[in-house]
C-alpha cells in the first residue's frame, strides 16, 4: 500500500482510478475554492519518498455529482448538480 496524495481538507465525494491512461482522479463535493475535480498523475505517486506533487484542479466548485471516465473518447462526464447539466472535460484538463 503507497499513500497516493496526503493533507485533503475534506472527504472526497468520489474517487476513480484510470488505468489506462495512468491518472487518479476524486470530487471533492461543495461550492468553495477548495472544492471540484482533481486529477493525479499515477506516475507522480513516490512509493514512499516524500515529495511534493501538487494535483490538478480540472473543475473548481460547482457543486459536482460522481463523475464516469470515457476511455474510448478521453473525456470525464461530470454531472453539474446546481444547473442539471453534464460537464465534458478532456482527460488532459
């Protein structure tokens, strides 16, 4: 077991492993800064070894439902629960 990314201020609302292209990627639920879609890269990960990788925020806030990863058309499809609408983000962000 390898600790992926430490220090999140809150419970991610979903978390999703893309093995295929190599990225970790979680919804952190609520309307604030700190809050909307993250991405990881998994060859980023330091089995071990400390250092400091800083995730990527592809969506801030906005008050995301769970997300499902489109591999054929490397897309997130990411449910916008405030304006009931369907986000596409390219998996690059």
């Amino acid at each position: 077991m390898t600790i992926a990314i430490a220090g999140l201020n809150r419970k991610p609302g979903h978390i999703e492993v893309d093995p295929y292209n190599g990225y970790l990627f979680w919804l952190i639920p609520g309307s604030t800064s700190n809050s909307g879609l993250f991405r990881l890269d998994l060859g980023d990960i330091s089995n071990g070894v400390k250092h400091e990788v800083k995730p990527l925020q592809m969506i801030q806030g906005g008050n995301l439902g769970a997300f499902a990863i489109d591999h054929t058309r490397f897309r997130i499809l990411v449910p916008s629960q405030n304006d009931n609408t369907m986000i596409s983000v390219s998996l690059d962000g």
